[in-house]
C-alpha cells in the first residue's frame, strides 16, 4: 500500500480533501493531509512569521515525526512550492512528487513569478489584518479562481476558507540542490481551464513531467472530481487504471 501526504493550496486546509482521503484510505493506502499553519482550523497560528519556510517545516515535520518513507508528495496550487521545498530537504523519502494544477517552482522562485497576475489581485484584495497581509478572502472575487461552480459546493468552500499570508506568496524558495528535487519522479495533473492561461516556461513546465495528466474540471479538482483525482493518485500505486 502507497503512503500519501497531501497539501493543500493557498486560503485552503486539510478539510478540502475530504473526498479524496476516504477513497485512498479505503483502498488501504496511508493518507496525511496536514493543514499548513495560519490556515483552517490553525488560524489562531497565524502571524507576521508564517512564511513559506514554515510551510516546509510543517509537512518536512509530519513525514520526519511519522518515519514515512515512499512518500506520493502531491500539492495542490500553492502547495507546489511547498513540496518542491520539502522535497529538497528529504529526497531520500520521495518516491513521487505530483503537482496538481500546481506551481512548479525552480530555486530562488517565488509564487508570484510563477503566477505573476497575483500582483494585480494583491493591489485589489489585500486587507492587513493584526498586522499581517493577506489575500484570498472567501468574499473576494478572487474565490472565482477555484473553478467550483456547484452552489453547494462553493457555500462548503467558502465555510472553510480563511485568508492566506501574502508573505508566503513573496519568498523566493530556497533550494539547496535544485536538480535532486528535478531528478524525481514527477506527475503533473494539470486543469484544462488553469494551462489555458500559462505562457511560456510555466506551460513548459506544466508539460514536462514523467507522467502530464488532466482533468477535465476547475483548479480545485480534488473537490470538484475527488474520485478522478484519487483514480489517478492510486495509479501511481499501481492500484487503478484512468
């Protein structure tokens, strides 16, 4: 059986892989979907430190604490930078990295040059809250971004969303052997409607992968397609076919 750690995007938390959790952990497959601290449930944590170099530690953590080994890393969105990081400091962990219609970040990169019209919805969206920026409000026209169309659905994400740390977006990653991380193997899960938008070495990278899959649906896949996002995972597994 295959060993999963899942991390969510940005505004996100565990909670949004509900659907897909209990479809792995049926097949028998172990499942660890952390929420990254400041967010969901862990809001309370949130301060001027929480960064993408906390991000890291958390799941570098879960996966050290739990001696989880042939780790599937897979991240959602902004949880590419974070796998990509945590892939530098435990490659010897890794048997998988899959970016699900995710950043795809090289070292000294932050998410906003991979995604650069963040900018632009910084300068609209932005509120300063106890002193910390933040963007990705659940009331923000930004919540368009996640491609979730159902009514019920969308009343469910916005119950859960919180905002996210704008500084988290601005740090560069920080690699200390880029070309090991490169070297694993990697599935990319893109989204129809996300490849549409990239241009240039981002859609490059979005295509170069060992394995490029897609969904046909909005960003957030693994709530909009839970059973073709958790098929797809198990492939990897060698435990369904798509």
């Amino acid at each position: 059986m295959a060993c999963y750690v899942l991390v969510h995007g940005g505004a996100h938390g565990g909670w949004c892989w509900d659907r897909v959790r209990p479809i792995l952990t049926a097949a028998g497959h172990e499942v660890h979907a952390l929420t990254l601290t400041g967010l969901g449930e862990r809001a309370s944590l949130l301060s001027p430190e929480t960064t993408l170099a906390t991000h890291i530690a958390d799941i570098v953590e879960v996966i050290e604490q739990g001696d989880l080994a042939d780790v599937i890393l897979v991240g959602h969105s902004y949880g590419g930078m974070v796998i990509t990081g945590v892939a530098d400091k435990l490659p010897g962990r890794i048997s998988e990295m899959v970016y699900l219609d995710a950043a795809i970040p090289f070292d000294g990169e932050a998410l906003v040059d991979w995604s650069p019209a963040l900018r632009q919805l910084a300068a609209n969206e932005m509120r300063v809250v106890d002193g910390v920026e933040l963007v990705l409000f659940p009331d923000a026209p930004s919540f368009m971004i996640y491609g979730v169309t159902d009514p019920s659905d969308q009343e469910w994400l916005r119950s859960k969303l919180t905002p996210h740390p704008w500084q988290c977006f601005i740090e560069p990653l920080k690699l200390s052997d880029g070309a090991a991380v490169r070297a694993l193997p990697r599935t990319n899960i893109n989204a129809p409607s996300t490849l549409r938008l990239r241009k240039g070495e981002s859609l490059e990278r979005s295509l170069d992968a060992d394995r490029v899959w897609s969904v046909d649906t909005g960003h957030d896949m693994m709530v909009t397609e839970p059973h073709r996002v958790a098929e797809l995972l198990m492939k990897l597994a060698g435990e369904s076919k798509p």
